[in-house]
C-alpha cells in the first residue's frame, strides 16, 4: 500500500549521482542526422534553382535568337505586312511566341495581317488547309495562341483594341476551315470579350462611320462559327453555343444594345439553334444561367420585329455577303406554328432543371430559403429568382405572350398542327406545349395575371375558344373518366413521381392537361359573371359537363386531405410514422415538388386549386341553382355521431400551432444577440423563411386533421345542421377550457362570490345607459379583450337613470347585444360618418371612407402643422378601429352565446370572415359580388366587356379609380366638401391605358380593390375583434350564405309544430296524468299558428328576445320556451321573464280577445317592466 501524503503535486526527482542519463548520447545523434540530411537537401535545392535558372535563361536566350531571325526574315516591324510567308517562318514564330508578351502579340497581328482567309475557301490559302497536314498543324496552334493572346489583351487603349478586333476577325474566318475549334473555349473568349466592355469601348474609339465595319467583325466572330455549310461539325459548334455563349448574363446590355436581335436571328439557323438547346446539359447551369439561356432562346424565336436603323441593315448585308457566310437551309421554311411547337420540347427540360436547381437552392438545411410576401398555400417554392428575375428576362417572357404563340397553342389542342408529322409526335407536341404553358404559370408569378387574360381569349382557327377545347381534352384522359367515378385513379396519378413518369408517361401527360385546364378555370370563374357562366356558352361548360366536373374535384379534394402521407411519402424511404413523428423542419425538406410527375407541382397547390373551385361553383350554385339537391354532399365523409372528435381535433391543432408559435419565440429569443449584429437583409430573409415554414405546415395539419381540413374549407361536402352542430362542440369544448361551460355553476359563485367555486371565472359587470349603451359598452368592456367570452352580467340603467329590474338568465344579455348590433349604422358624434354603410339591398359592410376622411375639418389646416394634423388623424384614426374592433367582439360574443341578432351583413364582407383558412384576401371575390355591391358600376363593367376598340378609346379610361370624399368644411356653404383621391390599381396605373387586350385585367383589378383593398384597415379591425371571440377556423366551416344564418337565424318560416313539442308549462298550465293540454293553452295555439308570420316572429321576439327559430330547431332553445298562468283578469296584457324565455299568459275568455292582448303586448316595445 502506497502512502497518500496529502498533496496531488508529482513529486521532484532529484538526481543526485552527477551522471547524464543514457538517453542524452543517442539524441545528440539524432540532431546530427536531422542537421547532415537538411545541407544535403540544401545542396539538392540550389542545385535544382541552378538547373532551371539555366534552362530559363537558356530558353530566352534562343527566343531571343529566334525572335531576331525572324524579325529579320519577314522584315518586323514594318509599316506593311508582308505580302507572303512560309510554312518555316510561321513555325519559327510559334517557337517563341509569349501570348502575354505584348511585343510577341504585335508579331502575331503582323504575320496574320498576310493571310486572307476572308477570300473564297477555292483560293490557294483554302487548297493549303484542306490538303497540306503541316499547314494544317501550323495553323491549329496559331489558332490556340491567338486565343490566348486576345484572352489577355486590354481592350481600353485604342492600340490594343484594334489588336483585338484584328485577331478576332483571323479567328472568326479561320474557324470555317477548322470547325472543331469552335468549342466551349473559343465562345468563352468572345463572351469574354463582351464582359470586358468590347462594345463600349469601340463605340468611344471609333467614329459613327467606321463602327460598322467593326462591329462586323464582332458579329461575324459569333456568325461564322455556326455557318450552316460545315454540317457535320454544326450540331456540336450550336450545342457549345447554346452552352457557352446564351447563358452569358451581359448580352442584353453589351451585345444586342449595338447588335440587334433580330439581325443574329436572320443570320442563324434557328431550328439548328432549337435542337442543340434540347442536347444541352442543362444541369451543369446555375438558376441564373438557365434564366438567361431561357429568355434568349425566346428573344431569337420570338423577338418582336421592331423596325431597323439603316446601320443595322448595313451591318446585316456585310455579314450576308461575306464569302464564307452561308445561308441556312430554307428547304423547311420555320413558320410561327412550327417554331411553337419546337420552341415547347426545347424549353420544358429548360424549366425542369431550373425548377430542381430553385428546389435544391432553397432546401438545403444550411441555406435560408428566401420566400417573398405572396403566402398562397401550397405554391411552388417562391424564390428572389421566381418573383423578380432579371428585366429582360421578364420582358422576353412577357414579349412571348404578346406574340402568336397562345393562338398556335390553342390551335395545337385542336390537333391542326401543319407540322410533317406522325400523330405521335404531334400528341407529344402538344403535351409540351401545354407543360411549358403549365410551367410559366407555376414559375413565373409576375406572368400570371397576363397569362391567364391571354389564354381566357385564345381561340384555334376554327374559332374554338381555348377553355372550352381544353375541356374536351380532358374528358377524353381516363384519368379524368376514372377520376369521376372514384379516387383510386387520383390516387394513383398523384404518387407518380418525376423519376418514375420521366416526364413523359401517358398517366403525367393526363396530369398535365387536367392541372392547365383547371388553373385556367379556375381564373375564368373570377372573370365570368353569372350571366356568361349560365349562357353555358364556349367559356362556360354544360349542366351535365359542370356535374362530372364537381364529381372530379370532390374525389381530387378527397384525396388531397386524406391520403396525404401516402402521397409525400413517394420521396422518402422512411415509415409513414416516422415522417409525421419528426420535427417540422425536417419534415419540410420532404415536401414534394413534382406530384403527378410534373415538375413544381406540389400537393398544397393543387389543393388550393380544387377547394378555390368548388368554392366558386358552390357559390353560384347557391345563388342559380344548376346542381340537384344533395349534390355536394360527400358519403365518404361520415361525421354521424363524431362531431366531438371533430371538436377535439380541433383543439389538437390549435395546441400544436400554439407549441410552434412557443418554438418560434424561443428561436427568436435565442437568435437576439445574432440579430443585433447582423444587417436588415438578414432579418428580411428570416421572416419569409417563417412564413414558409407557416406555409408547408398546412400540408402536415392537413395530414393528422383531413376531416377538420375538409370541414373548415370545403364545408359543404357536409349538411348544414350537422356543421352547426360541430360549431356548437368547438365552443363547448373552449368553454370547457376556458372554466365557464357549467353556467349553474357560474350563477352559484355569483350569488355567493365569497365562495371559492373550483373552475369558475370572475364576472364582468357593466351599467349600461339605454341613451348611450354602445360608449357604456365600449368604456366597460373594450379593455377585456379575449376575455369578453366570459359571461357578463348586465344592469340597464333607463332615461329616469333607474336600474331596470331584470333577473339576467341569459335574457337581459340578449337585449344588451341585440342593442349593441343595432350601432352597427350608428353615425359617429364627432364627424357624423358612420361606422357601416349599406349596399343596394341594404345589406351593411364597414365604411371604407371612414379613415380616408381624416382629419376632418378642412378649415384647421391654414393654422396647423401638417405633424400635428397626422398625430390627431392617427390618433381619431386609431380610436375609430378600436370601436370597429369593439363591434367585431359583440357579433363574435352573439354568436359564442348562441344568440340570433336582426343585421344582415353584405356577402363580399362575409366573405372575408374566414379568409385566413385559404391565405388570400380576395379569395371567391370576383365581378359578381359588385352586382349587389354597386350595380351601376357592375354594368358599366359587363359593358366594357363588349366595347369595340374606338368605343374603349374614346372612353380614356386608365388603370386607376377614382373616389369622391365628404370631408367637413366650415368655409363651404353646406359644411361639407368634396374631395377627389386617384388611386393607381397596379404601379403606373393612372398611365397605362385600358384595351381590348387588357379590359379583362382591368375588370378584375377594379373589382379587387372595390370589394378587398378599398376599406381595407376598418375591414381588419372588425375581423380582429370577431376572431378574438371566434375564431376563424370555426368560420371556415360556412359560406357567406350560412354565415349569415348562422347570425341572424332562418328566414324560412317558422315551425310552430316544433315550438310545441318543446314548450314546457307552469302553474295551472302544467299537464296532468291526463296528457291534456288547458284550454288556454290551445286558445293560444291555434291563435299563434294562424296569425300572419310577421305577428309569429313578433311574439316569438318578445318571449324569447329574437325573432327567430334556433338554427337547430326549438328544441336547442336554453332555456325552453315556457309558458305560465298569470291569473284571471282578462284586462291583463301578456308578459314575459326574456330572461328565462318565458310567457306570462292570463286566462282569456276568448281567442278573439287573447289575440288582441297577444299581438298589443308583442307590439308594444317595453323593457323588462312590463309586468
């Protein structure tokens, strides 16, 4: 056992014989080595630096040698070139020759000056090429070191410049002799040369008339490379063009500003040009290379014919005339049709590569994905290079809607190709027509509005409108055909992926043509009106058409939501339980992006795409029924006995959105100090990156949650009643959450607040002023906030400022609401503007002049500051949203208690109420809402649609609106002035003028802003309060119609049979062990169910405070309607308890008199007193 002496310290150990250890001799060895082996690499070293020193010295001694022969020989430098060479002097040349040596490139510009390549390929320079292999040899390698000279000379001297253009003008003709040599590197030198600013810099060295000639030679250097008379090298020498030179960023700027378009379009071979496109390897391409590769390929097919300057022209005959230009063979003259259906096949591998490098970009783990403002679920994945390419590529892509290709297209559908062709071919032609088409919709969001304008209007030769013809294509896919019938064919379409359809499978193709018809349809629903859907004209389809149609979008819908996992799990090898058990970020590098086999296809969108129809065509079905009754219905949906299951996936969702909002926070709270040292950009991108995130986890609710998916966007697929029914478990169940579901309960701690009642909420108790109740409501009740759910307890205080008896059982409350409502058309005090205002069918919706009336009285602003004007605006303008707010709490309170309210709300504005659920502002809205919004203009509208051209004109209507203000103004006689504010409905509006070509765009933009933009903030301040109260995914189980319902009770009449059945009796009332009823009570009955049905709902109203049936019959009624016995006097008027829902009913003589007393009491208007 060893001694533990206390310390941890290694001991000293002292050596103390004064011998050296035995290792000390062999590490002197050692270091003695290590120094012999470092002088011998020393020795080494110097010898090896004497060595090539030597060689080098050697070398420049010969080149210089060889450098003075020659200059001897061919008479360097002299003021002409010489007249002749030889084969040995242009071979001593290349011996020494130094590319970079600025004196070797004047010899390389001296000895080419001799030869005339320029001349016919029969003269005797072209006999020694074809025939002599040393001459041959000879001029390879001059041609190697030309390259490399121009490579490195500057071309901001004159001097060198025209060094430059000379060597380019021998490159440019001896590569006809040399076809191979046009490869990657020769066009990487000419684009070079652009990059560098050759352009610019000839136009500041040469004057007007010389720049011809040398622009030529820049021009012929990219012509002659690709003369059509070298055929067996041309495909290779277009392919290393298309590869090199059109994905070069600078030609837009520093090549075609001084050489058109569409003189390089006229020298070269364009269906040569299409080919090599589609043998490019496009992979090698970053997304910006592929964008521009993409808008030249465009700009040399379809570039506008704008008329050419006399230089031009000039330049293009020098090129046309030169003697080895040969022109392209024009034995198969490329029309517009052709030209379509070659420009198609050639750009959709294009599209695909730029759509997975855009994929890639923005997926890898490492990389922020930067996702712009536009949030509709479930599109392609938005990038910078998606929404904002460069502006000539933008203007290319816009140039080709412009062009005849959208009518050769809809001529393709109708199978009148001109095209020489097998019917194969041609059907493969149109299917790429029809990808391409479906890719610029999908990648290009800026093209969207002008595509769809374009394609609504198309029609083939045969004047065949496109829609229409694409329909008839797609009922002829069995995809289609299947896809009615059942979902195992949608299901089966859908899995395909990209890899297995290889783009071209039968089943894709299908896919194609059903996705491109229905983004257009979907389009032409927002444009048609009601008249032009229900003329069932070649825009519109048939009622037997419209029926296999919805029977198509139901199964398609069916399948986006309930076989989620199984579609996206076509990417991943992992189990399904895995990939919903994995965190979300994780789970979103796994979304996929080429559903059906197409590329940029994603599952989200092509939901988004089916609900946004079904949408629009339940609409009019409700407005113009056109379907049987109980189409919409889906059996495969079975909710019978499981709305509480729905209720708690609901709650499911909302925890786990509320957890991933806690991730957010916590993400952000961790990032803070990263934050503060980073710029703005990087904060920019972190936000759309969350909105993304956002985006793709609808695809992951829409997995664990598909029968609540259904419900809240597609509500229809489900009855009515049954929908109210979940909508009542939703509340419950928040209710439950929240500590007041039990009201018993609640009334108990009220009556004994010194008790502590477990799970009970502390009232809210207001004094409310029947002279000022909406300003008493909002000073007590604003300031709750979500909190205003809770139940409240209400004192009404009357005109005398005495307290109203009333024992609140829920009665007192509906009175105060229903009061509150009626505020709803209030006219503000201060500014006499009210908070809603009416359409045409008195419906109401939210002022959308209350804001812009700001800041009121026009004869302040001579003596205020414009800060203080804005600071008093903002400040009226803030406390006049709140009250809007306010408004939104009390309709969400009605409709969380149950209670119906007398306010009919406009369709568009309902239409708002649950828009989150689709993530777009002005989804459904189209040119019908503006029917009851403003019928004047809405005719004007359908009247702009018939429009001549001169009539347009003569209109000068612009891409603006303008609106006409009432603003206070004591200087004017009546106190009021007008005041005229023009708003621009897209950038520049007010100078862009309306057309035939784009009315359309102008119609829906003015609809747009008239039912969306316009009111926008008063709009969101009501919808904040409402989705305080309810929230909007209970919403999103109604439509506008129902919605209203849902507030305000049925309009059918009401069933006096069911108020019957569930009427409960009291005092001498109450039936006996004899199941007779008194005979008062069936006095009353048979005077109820005769009266007129305004006198119903006016009894109905003073009993139970609202005037209509409970949206799930009587029976629903809490507490039951209940009738009482309140003596014998006959004098006696009938009163009420609204409280409890009861009837205070005196014993009549007669029915005659019990009808007057009935109908004089319901009439009669009082409060709580009566009795």
């Amino acid at each position: 056992m060893k001694h533990f002496p206390g310390s941890t310290k290694r001991q000293r150990n002292i050596n103390l014989s004064g011998k050296s250890k035995p290792s000390s001799g062999l590490i002197i060895a050692r270091g003695e080595r290590a120094r012999r082996e470092a002088e011998r690499q020393r020795v080494a070293a110097a010898t090896k630096i004497q060595s090539t020193y030597r060689g080098y010295a050697i070398r420049c001694s010969v080149r210089r040698a060889r450098r003075a022969d020659w200059d001897r020989s061919v008479g360097f430098p002299a003021a002409l070139p010489p007249t002749d060479y030889s084969d040995d002097s242009l071979a001593l040349l290349l011996s020494f020759c130094d590319a970079a040596d600025t004196e070797d490139v004047r010899r390389l510009v001296f000895i080419i000056s001799a030869f005339h390549l320029d001349d016919e390929p029969s003269s005797l320079i072209g006999l020694n090429l074809a025939e002599n292999s040393r001459h041959r040899l000879l001029f390879t390698r001059l041609f190697r070191v030309l390259l490399v000279a121009v490579s490195s000379i500057s071309v901001r001297h004159a001097t060198t410049l025209t060094q430059a253009l000379r060597i380019l003008s021998f490159l440019s003709c001896a590569i006809t002799y040399f076809p191979d040599q046009a490869n990657t590197t020769y066009f990487e030198t000419i684009t070079g040369l652009i990059d560098r600013g050759l352009i610019p810099h000839i136009s500041a060295f040469y004057p007007l008339e010389t720049r011809t000639a040398t622009l030529a030679i820049i021009l012929q250097s990219i012509v002659l490379p690709l003369r059509p008379g070298i055929r067996a090298n041309r495909p290779l020498a277009y392919a290393n063009f298309v590869q090199v030179f059109l994905t070069t960023a600078s030609l837009d700027t520093n090549l075609f500003s001084a050489i058109p378009v569409s003189i390089l379009r006229k020298l070269l071979d364009i269906r040569q040009l299409l080919e090599a496109a589609t043998q490019l390897r496009v992979d090698r391409l970053s997304p910006e290379q592929i964008l521009w590769l993409l808008s030249y390929l465009i700009a040399f097919v379809y570039d506008p014919e704008l008329p050419v300057s006399s230089h031009h022209l000039a330049l293009q005959d020098r090129i046309s005339s030169h003697p080895l230009y040969q022109k392209a063979d024009i034995t198969r003259p490329l029309d517009s049709r052709t030209i379509c259906g070659l420009l198609a096949p050639t750009l959709n591998p294009i599209l695909d590569a730029y759509g997975r490098k855009i994929r890639n970009q923005t997926s890898t783990p490492d990389r922020q994905p930067i996702v712009p403002s536009r949030a509709q679920a479930g599109l392609f994945v938005e990038s910078e290079e998606l929404l904002n390419p460069p502006e000539f590529v933008q203007r290319q892509l816009k140039n080709l809607l412009e062009t005849d290709f959208i009518s050769n297209f809809a001529d393709g559908i109708t199978w009148n190709w001109t095209i020489s062709s097998s019917s194969t071919q041609t059907v493969c032609i149109r299917h790429a027509a029809q990808r391409f088409t479906l890719h610029l919709l999908l990648y290009f969001r800026f093209l969207e509005q002008k595509l769809h304008n374009r394609l609504f209007l198309a029609r083939s030769q045969d004047d065949m409108s496109l829609l229409a013809t694409l329909y008839h294509q797609v009922q002829k896919t069995h995809t289609f055909r299947d896809g009615v019938a059942g979902v195992d064919a949608i299901l089966d379409g859908l899995k395909l992926t990209h890899q297995k359809a290889g783009g071209t499978a039968p089943q894709s193709s299908e896919w194609t043509t059903i996705l491109l018809f229905l983004d257009l349809y979907c389009f032409s629903n927002i444009v048609m009106d009601d008249e032009e859907f229900f003329t069932f004209g070649d825009k519109s389809l048939q009622s037997n058409q419209l029926q296999d149609l919805v029977n198509f979008l139901k199964n398609l819908a069916f399948v986006t939501y309930f076989e989620v996992s199984e579609i996206e799990s076509q990417v991943s090898d992992e189990p399904l339980q895995q990939l919903f058990t994995k965190p979300t970020r994780a789970l979103q590098l796994n979304t996929r992006l080429d559903v059906a086999g197409i590329h940029g296809v994603s599952l989200p969108w092509i939901r988004n795409l089916a609900i946004r129809i079904l949408r629009s065509l339940h609409r009019r079905d409700s407005r113009q029924k056109f379907l049987p009754d109980g189409f919409w219905l889906m059996k495969e949906i079975n909710t019978e006995g499981t709305t509480h299951l729905i209720a708690e996936e609901e709650a499911r969702q909302q925890e786990l959105e509320q957890s991933t909002n806690i991730e957010e926070s916590d993400s952000d709270s961790d990032t803070d100090d990263v934050a503060k040292t980073t710029s703005a950009n990087s904060n920019i991108a972190r936000r759309p990156n969350r909105r993304h995130e956002r985006t793709l986890r609808h695809n992951y609710l829409a997995a664990i949650t598909p029968r609540l998916g259904v419900i809240q966007n597609l509500p229809f697929f489900l009855p009515f009643r049954t929908r109210v029914s979940i909508f009542r478990d939703f509340i419950k169940l928040d209710q439950a959450r929240r500590g007041t579901g039990d009201r018993d309960l609640w009334r108990l701690s009220q009556v004994n607040p010194f008790q502590d009642q477990p799970g009970t909420k502390s009232k809210h108790h207001g004094i409310i002023h029947r002279d000022r109740m909406f300003e008493d409501a909002y000073d007590k009740f604003y300031a709750l906030g979500e909190s205003f759910k809770e139940p409240i307890q209400i004192t009404f205080v009357d005109s005398f400022g005495a307290e109203e008896p009333g024992i609140d059982g829920g009665g007192i409350l509906k009175e105060f609401l229903s009061c509150v409502v009626q505020e709803l058309s209030r006219t503000d005090t201060a500014r006499s503007v009210p908070f809603f205002t009416e359409t045409e069918d008195h419906t109401i919706y939210p002022n959308p002049f209350l804001l812009d009336e700001l800041p009121g009285d026009f004869s302040k602003l001579e003596n205020s500051s414009t800060s203080d004007l804005q600071m008093a605006a903002s400040r009226e303008a803030m406390d006049l949203l709140r009250r809007i707010e306010f408004l939104g709490r009390i309709i969400g309170k009605c409709m969380y208690e149950g209670i119906l309210v007398e306010v009919v709300f406009a369709d568009f504005f309902l239409l708002k109420w649950s828009k989150v659920m689709l993530g777009n502002d002005d989804v459904g809205l189209g040119v019908d809402d503006l029917k009851r919004f403003d019928r004047s203009l809405w005719k004007g509208l359908q009247a702009l649609k018939h429009y001549d051209e001169q009539t347009i004109k003569d209109l000068d209507l612009t891409f603006a609106i303008e609106n006409i203000l009432r603003v206070t103004d004591s200087r004017a006689p009546t106190g009021v002035t007008q005041k005229i504010v023009l708003v621009d409905l897209k950038p520049g509006g007010s100078q862009i003028p309306v057309t035939s070509s784009n009315r359309l765009e102008y119609i829906h933009l003015v609809s747009k802003y008239k039912l969306a933009a316009q009111g926008k903030q008063q709009t969101n301040a009501f919808l904040k309060g409402l989705s305080s109260i309810i929230s909007p995914r209970w919403l999103s189980m109604f439509n506008q119609s129902e919605l209203q319902t849902l507030i305000g009770g049925n309009e059918s009449p009401l069933d006096i049979d069911d108020l019957r059945k569930n009427t409960i009796y009291g005092g001498i009332y109450t039936i006996g062990d004899d199941k007779q009823e008194h005979e008062t009570i069936k006095m009353f009955w048979r005077v109820l169910k005769r009266l007129r049905e305004s006198d119903k709902r006016a009894v109905l109203k003073f009993v139970t405070s609202v005037s209509r049936a409970p949206l799930l019959g009587f029976s629903s009624l809490n507490p039951r309607f209940s009738i009482r016995d309140a003596g014998s006097d006959s004098t006696r008027l009938p009163s009420t308890s609204t409280c409890v829902n009861l009837l205070k009913l005196p014993r009549y003589p007669s029915e005659t008199v019990l009808e007057e007393k009935l109908l004089y009491a319901a009439n009669a208007g009082a409060g709580f007193d009566l009795s």
